[in-house]
C-alpha cells in the first residue's frame, strides 16, 4: 500500500490477523463482508489478498491511490466463501450505482449480500464519499456540477461500459424518473433497474398520468388533463370554483405549483407558475385542479414484475409538508389505521393506475384523501 501516487505488488502488503470487534484493512480500499457481519468485517476476521477481484483506480484524498485490485489485491475475510446469489445463476454479473450518498450505500450493501460485485460513480467533491470506499469498483464521471457527472447519461453509460457492468440502479433523484435515460440503457444493453420507458414517460407527465388512471377506473381529482391556456383557466375556475390549484404539467417537489383564492389573482399566478416550471423542469405547462383543503397525503408502495404480477406494500401518510415537500413519513397511516378499509380500496386502486401503464419493478402511488375519506389519484413515481 503505498501513500503516494506510486504502486506496490500484492506480495509487499502485510497480512495482519485481528482479533476485535473490527478487522483492520488498508485504508480506502473496499471490502466485501460475508453474512452476519458488518461490511467493516468482524471478530476473528483475517484478511488476506484476493487476486479474483479488480478495482479501476481511483485517486481518494491525502495523496493515496486505489490500483486495480488484480494487480494490488483486495483484502477480504478469509473466512468463508463469497455469498451466492438469490438464483442459480446471478440475475447480474455486476450492477453500476448512478448515484451518491445514502442510497448509493445501501444498494451497495444489498448487492454485498447478494454477492454482486458493485460499482460506485463519483465527481470530484466525492472522492472519499463511504459510498465510493465501499463499492468494489469506481469511476470518476465528472466535476462537482451534478448537471455535469451525475445527470450526464453518456457519462454515466461509458462508466458502465468500462467496467463492465451489465445493470445500472438510478437510486432516486437524479436520472432515476428520466425516460431517456431508461431508453438509453436499453440501447446499450444495460439494464435499467426500474420502470420502462415507456412507462416513465406515461407517469411522468401529469397530465397524461391523470389520464391514464383515469382509463384504469382509479378516482381522479377534479382537473384538466391537458395543459391550459389563461382563457381555459378561468374557465376551470368560474365552473368549478375557488380555491384552485396550478401545477406544473412536468413537475414535482412543489415548483411550478400556485394556490389561486380569487379571480383578480389568476393571471400574475398563471405567469408566476409558468415561469418557474419553465426553470425547473425546461416546460413552461400548467394544468388546473380543484384545491382539496385539510387534505392528507397517503402513498401507497408497489412491486411488480415483468410477468404482470403487482401487489402492494401498504401505505405511507405524508401529509406533514413544507411548501409541498414532504417532512415526515409515517407508516401505518393514523388514518387508514382507524379505518383498515381504506388500505385494500387504495392498493387495488394503485395497482389498476400501475398496471394501465405497463409499469413493473418498485412504485409509489400517491393520493389525496378529504375530510369524507375520499381519495384520489395524484400522481406515480
């Protein structure tokens, strides 16, 4: 192991036994845990060079550097073979993370225990990120700017060529609800761990998600299913009443949304909200529902195959927000848990919405529920 730039031959690093709560390793260099131990290692465990694995170089802080591990060697616990994977034959052979932080390390720890060889992607400000030091293997795809690393899909795709990877986990955020992401894998060959395009697209769009549940029989708030002109706007509003809500047809996370009480107010809110969706999300688009006041927020999570087969998970209340960004999730909902009922009408609900677009894999359907407990599709992600 060497402090500089420079390399050593697996043969010059020391092999210390340990006997501790934790197993020492050359620092900076990942490891693999074997089951029942952390990914750090264990009491007993030895670790010894491993010639069967490899690892891009990677240059961390401080100086040191990270050789590929065929000619370096990484140490992993001599004490008993790599755990197989859930199938005869490995689902994949090894599984790019298109991601950072969090996410991107627990991925990593269930590829581990699924004995997947993991490969983290990095920009300059995560060089020595846990997520990088824990992967088996990293690729440099950027400078600090997410718009150039993270969000870059060529980028990104290179890297999973280079090191070989035959599946790419998006995590959330980033390219993980981008269709032409999705589709771009398909096209090289990669699999995308996630929904098809295809479906990305259809859920992706509000509108067109309004519409689609719509056709599946799930309740639909009062709204549009297009984007609106200002005239068709107060239109909306003098059929359906004030309050109303806009919202960006290509949006999320609160931005392009605007709350309109009075009709003096409709054309600065329609601008205002046109305005920021074009910054957000590159579509300046809005539709219109009706506002549903003292509403709650319940998600319900689903699981699908390639098969057709889809059940859901229960749900989620999120109903505790910040500017239309969720702060608290709570599961069971206070809710549906006075109320069970409820559980079983809005997973069939959920799971016609889903499977009206085709969509397999992990999903989250989202509704809104009134003071009647009535609820209705919002949106899918």
């Amino acid at each position: 192991y060497s402090t500089s730039n420079s390399m050593v031959s697996a043969a010059s690093l020391p092999v210390k036994p340990i006997v501790g709560q934790a197993s020492w390793q050359p620092p900076g260099l990942s490891t693999r845990a074997q089951p029942g131990l952390p990914w750090w290692g264990g009491r007993g465990t030895r670790w010894v060079p491993c010639q069967s694995e490899r690892t891009s170089d990677f240059r961390g802080g401080a100086g040191f550097s990270l050789p590929i591990r065929a000619k370096l060697g990484l140490f992993t616990p001599a004490i008993s073979p790599s755990p197989p994977c859930y199938n005869s034959i490995c689902m994949f052979r090894k599984v790019l993370i298109a991601n950072r932080g969090e996410i991107a390390v627990r991925v990593i720890r269930t590829l581990r225990e699924m004995g997947i060889p993991s490969v983290a992607v990095f920009s300059d400000p995560d060089r020595t990120s846990l997520h990088v030091r824990m992967a088996d293997e990293a690729a440099h795809i950027g400078p600090g700017p997410s718009a150039e690393s993270y969000l870059r899909i060529e980028g990104v795709l290179d890297a999973a060529r280079t090191h070989g990877a035959d599946a790419i986990h998006p995590g959330y955020g980033f390219l993980s609800e981008n269709a032409d992401f999705a589709a771009a894998c398909e096209a090289a060959g990669i699999v995308f761990i996630g929904p098809s395009a295809a479906s990305i697209r259809a859920m992706g769009s509000k509108t067109a998600a309004r519409r689609t549940a719509s056709a599946a029989g799930a309740p639909v708030i009062p709204g549009t299913d297009h984007a609106v002109s200002l005239d068709a706007l107060h239109h909306f509003a003098a059929t359906h009443g004030f309050p109303v809500l806009l919202k960006a047809v290509a949006g999320g996370g609160g931005k392009g949304m605007r709350r309109v009480d009075r009709e003096s107010d409709l054309e600065s809110a329609f601008r205002n909200a046109s305005s920021e969706a074009e910054r957000a999300f590159h579509s300046p688009e809005i539709y219109v529902e009706r506002l549903i006041e003292r509403s709650r927020h319940i998600e319900i999570q689903l699981l699908g195959d390639h098969h057709g087969n889809m059940v859901h998970l229960g749900e989620r209340e999120c109903s505790i927000q910040r500017r239309h960004q969720k702060v608290i999730e709570e599961c069971p909902s206070p809710l549906i848990a006075l109320h069970p009922e409820m559980r079983h009408e809005m997973g069939q609900a959920a799971i016609r919405a889903a499977r009206a677009a085709g969509y397999y894999n992990a999903g989250t359907v989202e509704f809104l529920v009134d003071s009647d407990r009535r609820f209705y599709f919002l949106e899918m992600n």
